[in-house]
C-alpha cells in the first residue's frame, strides 16, 4: 500500500504546475473564453514540445510511455488550470481510442503526429437524444462501394470546430448495442456543417450535422456493428480521466477558499476564525480527500490494465458530486466578491458542472455500480 | 500510488478470517459495532473469550514494541485486523487501552508504568476505559472539574465522570484530573491510571436510547491513586490527553461495521427481490444502495490512509478528523439507507415478530446518533480539520 507519488511523478507534476501557471494564468484562460478556436496555437505547439500529448503512447508512436497514473497526475494539473483548449478531446476521445482499437497502419498515421501536436481529433457520439447509451444513436453510415454515407445530427461535440479528424459513432446495422460503428472522418469532408454551443463552461462543445459524408471504409475504427464496447472503453478512460481534471479544480478551490478566509477580516477577525465557515472548509477538505483516493484507485487499476469498469463508476460518481460540493461551498465563503465574473471562483463552479455531466453523470455512474452488485 | 495490498498482508487477513471462523460459533451474530458489545452479557463473555486468544497470537497491539507485548508489525496489519473483527462482528478488542492508552504510555509512561501496564493490555488480559467527559466537561474537555489532591504519596480523587463506556465492565480507568486549581484551565490537569477497584469508586449506570447499559457514570469519593500513577508531568495532562486524542484510531472499524450492515440489507433486497418479501422497489432504492457502496470505498480508503501515516512515524492530524467525520456520519447514512429499504418492517425491534436482520438496522439507526458524539463530536473534528489542518485561525 503507498499512497504517495513516485519522483517521477513528482516532477512531472512540478514542471506542469510551473509551466501551467507561467503560460496559462487566468487572463489567459478568460480571453479563451471568449476566443473562437479556444486556445493559441503557441501553448499547444509548447505542450506538445513536452510531450503531454503522446504521453502514454508507446514510444515507437512518438509517446513518453507512462502510466494513467502520471497522465492523472497531469490531468489534475490542467485541472487546477483550467487549461482550455482541445488537449483532452485529442488525447482521450482521439489518441486513446485509436491506441486501444486501431489497425497497425491507422495507429502508424494517427499517433506520432498527434504526439506531435499536428493533430486534432474529436469524438462525435452523443445526440440529441442526450445519452451515452446505443439506443441513443440515430446517426446512419450506410455502405456505398468503398465508402460509407453518414447522415445525421451529433450534439455536444468537444472541439468539433477546430478537429482536423472526429471518430462519428454511427448505426450500420439495426441492433441495440449491435450495429454500432465507429468511423475516422476528416473534419474537411463535404457536408459536415458545425455550429458551437454555448455552454456553461465556456468548454467549445458543437453541434455536428452531417449530410451525406462519404468516408473512406478503411477508415472504420474496431469492427463492422461492433464498436460499442470500443465506445464504452472511451468512455471509462474519459470518466477516470475527468475525475483527475476535477481532482486538481477541486484542490485549487480548497486553497483559494481558505486563502480568502485567512485575510477577509469581518467583525474585527478573519472570517476563518468564525466556525460555521471553518466547518464550511473542513467538508470541502474531507470531499477533496475523498475524491482523491477514489480517483487514483481507478487510476491505479488503469495503468495496471486491471478491470475497473465498478471502480471508474464510482470515482466519477463520488468526483461528480463532491466537486459540486467543493465549488458551492467555495462560493458561500467567498461571499459577494465570489459573485463576480472578475473573481476566479466562478471559472471552476462553471467547470465543476460539465465536468459533472460529461461521460455519464453520478446518477448515471451509480447506476453502473447498482449493476455490478446485481441488484 | 499502489492500491493493492501485499501479499503477507493478504495472508495475515485470511489467516485472522480462519481463526474467526474456527473461534465464532456458527450463525454468530454479535454486536453491530464494537462499543455495543459492552451492552450484552453473551457477547461480552464471548470477548472475554476471544482476548487472551488473540493477545497470545500477538494480534491486539501488533505495532507495539516486542518488549511490551507487541509484534512491531505494521499499522496496516493492525488496520486489516481491526477491520475483519469490526466485519465479522468478534468482540474482544479492547479500543480505550490498545487504541488510548498503550499508544499514551509508549510515548508518556514510566519504564515501570510500561512494564505495569503494557504487556496486560497486549495479551488482552486487562479491559480499560476512559475517565475523561464529565457533566461540565464535554466537548470543552479542558473544564475538567475532579479534583486530585496530592497526600502522602496519593491523589485523592473527588469528583465524577460522565459517559464512561464500559466503566461496569473494566479493570482500569485512565482518567484527567485537576491537580492545580489556581492555574489556567489547560495548565492544571493531570493524567492518572486508577484501578477500578480502589475504594471510594462508585459506578453507576447510564441508560442509553436503545435501552443498553453501555455507559456510566464514575464517582470518586476520596479515591487514592498512587503517585507511581501519573503518566507525564504533573499539571501537563492536557499534552498527554491530545496526544491521545490523536493516536485516536485509523475509524475503519466505522465503516466496516456499516459495511457489514449494508451488505446484509444488499442480500436481503437481492433475495426480495426474487421472494417479493422486500416491501420497497428496487428502482426507488437502487441508486441509495450504490452510493452507499461508494462512499464505504471512500471512507475505507481514508482509514487506511491514517494508518499509512502513522506506519511513516507522522501523525495524522488533518487525516485522523477526517476520517471520523466521514465515518461516524456515513454509519448514519448506512443506516438510514437500510431503514429506507425495508420501509414499515425497519421499525421492528430486536425480539419481535416478523423482524427482519434481527433488528439491526434500526440498532445501528438508532446508536449511530452516538458515533458523531463520542470521540470528539463532529464539530469539534471539523474545527480541529480547519485549525489544525488547514491552518485557518482559532476564534
């Protein structure tokens, strides 16, 4: 049992932050906000000089080859950011999934230049049904000679509108979770139209239609009207990954929190001296701690390859609704100047949610884990 | 970051569930958790069992030095063992001298206080309790009114003690006294180690909501401790006390106890399920069972996140508040999931007819009231959570 970081770890977590909060700050983070592509292609070209991008790929892909362990560690760092920007589209709904389930010849295309960072990739899944279950995809690839024809409508598609390639979830058979397919489609294909939602976290998710794109059946990702379980991979991946991102918003909020209350003087005395505020901080310490054990046990199982599809549930479940609890409480200490949108506390109450309900919810999440204790 | 354990560790809670298995008889049911094996006669007898047992495997006080009746094993160990007794629902761990006590005189005791005092716990031949809440001294524990009075080579004791668990049944009572009255309320107290025995003691009992005789309250009238008693200074009690306070306990006996709970309320809402005796839906109560799933992972790992700190040699002074809050106040949740699952039929009691779980549930419903009181209440965790943990300034 060790509960602790390796050096490398360590180091790597101190050169992000150092990096994070030198080329990162929150000016940075607010101008993104409201920048059309979201983030500059300065930091991205530096991020990938680090190698942040490939990694955990291998290294005959271009990757550093670690473990989820330090892409959490990582991930918490961007977290405690609020690192905008395509890197977790690429690396978790791009990179890992053609890792996991690419042929040799897609993986060879794929994976060294997106280590590079020449790269954007995306996954198209959700519609507007608003579920991550197969019954929810109504999107059709159907068989045409060498291509396949899509058709239809995506939602909340993170970083669509700046992806150079979207892996589209479609239906290619009738079927429940059979018949589902995944497919590499380049962003530049004829009938691919995108419109950016505004949302809560300022986070670049889109509407994709696609009105009859042709895509090139060799680049099917996993099996013909077998992709779901491929699906459900990402899926898990994304859900560990964000617990790590909400870890590390989390922890900052902690530490602004009980900064402000240190030096905000009411009635004479720091309003951390007054209990109903100190009690306020001590359950947001007693959710961060929590959080981060369940989310680097799921992490852990991760980069052991152990399954944990139970173990990822309820870290996203638990992470989902702690930070939720973390930002709300956060907000009540700061009292009014929190209110403000020049105040940061607002940056990650706004995150804490989408972070909350992007791949699977912890309704959603304890549903999972109902089932696995076949109930 | 290694979630596993090792395999000796693995081992050494495999070999505790053969013992367990080997020493309880079959369809044991035992106490929901460990402070309410005070209250009946067949499971304390079962205890006074089982401790010398496990005090001759070297089970009680693992972590303690060899000279004094411990293994020097890991706290983990220590960890794992306390969990699989609070599990598997054994009685026979005495918590106020392996938990309070021992750890207070390895750091505070006399050599001879050690050599008196130690090995009887480890062995579990000796049952302790604590003489520390009084009726003026609760959670402002520092207002300690019973007065010793240093005479020929004694204190006499007057005065009283309130919430003694376990005072009827223990050999021993450490307990805070105020041997200064002139000086200011932390600086005058001290800590003494009094046979239950000594003349001048007067116990008497103290009901419980659940109607259990647990707790108590102690009289002392003209008691006399020997000065050999005292464990550190005189007047520096309060350090030996918060000391104490902290070596306080890893809590996973919290959520193992409420995890047996709930995975008994599990099965019965599985078998419902198929026997249509449950009386509530599954859908309705499926997502309360997961979450409560989860947060006995969160509260477990927080456990044995204490003991990890403490096997380092550091104390545990944000983590330790951390895990009771989190603890006592899950076993409220626990039981209150539980309660919610079997609607109408979580009022029956003990003894009753169509009783279901023997009436667990609404046992630990209604004692886990208690869990986020005793040991420091829940609030005065999260001031020590927010002072001594996060550094925010005392009021």
């Amino acid at each position: 049992m060790d509960f602790e970081f390796s050096d490398v770890q360590e180091m790597l977590r101190k050169d992000a932050r150092r990096f994070l909060t030198e080329k990162c700050p929150k000016a940075y983070v607010r101008k993104m906000e409201e920048d059309e592509k979201g983030f500059t292609a300065d930091l991205w070209k530096e991020m990938a000089g680090l190698g942040w991008m490939g990694l955990v790929f291998p290294e005959k892909y271009g990757g550093l080859d670690m473990t989820f362990l330090e892409m959490a560690v990582l991930l918490e760092e961007m977290g405690r950011a609020c690192l905008p920007g395509p890197y977790f589209s690429t690396v978790f709904l791009g990179g890992l999934p053609i890792l996991e389930a690419g042929t040799e010849e897609q993986k060879q295309e794929f994976l060294p230049k997106i280590a590079r960072g020449e790269l954007i990739i995306t996954t198209a899944l959700t519609e507007p049904s608003g579920v991550y279950e197969p019954t929810g995809i109504e999107v059709k690839a159907t068989a045409q000679g060498d291509k396949y024809i899509i058709d239809g409508t995506k939602l909340f598609v993170a970083d669509a509108h700046v992806a150079d390639y979207m892996i589209v979830a479609a239906r290619t058979a009738p079927g429940k979770s059979r018949g589902i397919s995944l497919f590499l489609v380049d962003a530049k294909s004829p009938g691919i139209k995108c419109t950016m939602l505004k949302t809560i976290a300022s986070d670049k998710q889109c509407e994709v239609v696609f009105n009859k794109v042709a895509v090139p059946k060799k680049n099917l990702l996993g099996k013909l009207n077998q992709a779901w379980p491929l699906v459900e991979r990402i899926l898990l991946l994304a859900a560990a990954g964000k617990c790590a991102e909400m870890v590390g918003g989390a922890q900052q909020v902690l530490e602004m929190t009980v900064d402000y209350a240190k030096q905000r003087i009411q009635f004479g005395r720091p309003i951390g001296s007054f209990q109903a505020v100190q009690h306020h901080c001590a359950n947001m310490a007693t959710d961060v701690e929590g959080s981060r054990f369940i989310t680097y046990q799921a992490a852990w199982m991760l980069s052991l390859n152990m399954p944990c599809d139970k173990e990822v549930s309820m870290a996203k479940a638990w992470v989902s609704d702690a930070y939720r609890r973390v930002v709300t409480l956060g907000h009540q200490v700061h009292g009014g100047i929190g209110f403000t949108k020049d105040h940061d506390m607002q940056l990650y109450f706004r995150r804490a949610k989408a972070g909350e309900v992007l791949f699977g919810d912890g309704d959603y999440h304890r549903e999972k884990v109902a089932q696995a204790l076949s109930l | 970051m290694n979630f596993a354990f090792a395999k000796e560790e693995e081992a050494f809670r495999q070999e505790i569930l053969n013992f367990l298995k080997q020493e309880l008889p079959p369809g044991w049911i035992g106490a929901t958790y460990y402070e309410d094996e005070l209250e009946e006669e067949e499971i304390w007898a079962m205890g006074r069992k089982l401790a010398p047992k496990l005090g001759q495997k070297g089970w009680l006080a693992m972590a303690w030095p060899k000279e004094y009746g411990g293994q020097e094993r890991s706290h983990i160990e220590q960890t794992i063992f306390k969990e699989e007794m609070a599990y598997n629902r054994a009685p026979g761990v005495d918590m106020a001298g392996i938990s309070m006590c021992g750890p207070t005189m390895l750091a505070f005791g006399t050599p001879e206080q050690k050599r008196q005092f130690l090995t009887p716990i480890a062995k579990g031949e000796t049952f302790w309790c604590q003489g520390f809440s009084e009726p003026e001294a609760g959670s402002d524990l520092a207002a300690v009114r019973t007065k010793a009075v240093e005479q020929n080579g004694y204190f006499v004791l007057n005065g009283q003690k309130v919430w003694t668990s376990g005072g009827h049944r223990a050999d021993w009572m450490f307990l805070l006294a105020r041997t200064d009255p002139d000086a200011p309320k932390h600086k005058g107290i001290s800590f003494l180690l009094m046979d239950m025995k000594t003349p001048g003691v007067e116990i008497r009992p103290l009901v419980n909501i659940l109607g259990g005789h647990a707790f108590n309250e102690v009289f002392f009238d003209n008691a006399r401790v020997p000065v050999a008693n005292l464990v550190g200074k005189k007047n520096d009690g309060w350090t030996v006390a918060t000391a104490l306070l902290n070596f306080e306990r890893s809590g996973i006996e919290r959520v193992a106890s409420a995890r047996r709970l709930l995975d008994e309320v599990i099965e019965l809402v599985r078998e419902g399920e198929k026997t249509g005796t449950v009386s509530r839906p599954v859908e309705v109560i499926r997502q309360k069972l997961a979450e409560m799933v989860i947060e006995l992972e969160v509260g477990r790992w927080m456990g044995y996140h204490v003991s990890y700190i403490q096997q380092k040699g550091q104390m545990p002074w944000v983590e330790a508040p951390i895990s009771k809050v989190f603890g006592s106040e899950l076993m409220q949740r626990v039981a209150n999931v539980g309660m919610q699952c079997l609607s109408l039929y979580g009022q029956l009691e003990k003894g009753s007819k169509w009783i279901t779980l023997g009436g667990r549930v609404a046992h630990m419903y209604q004692s886990s009231l208690g869990r986020t009181l005793g040991g420091g209440t829940s609030e005065i965790q999260r001031n020590l959570i927010a002072t001594k943990g996060l550094g925010l300034p005392r009021g």
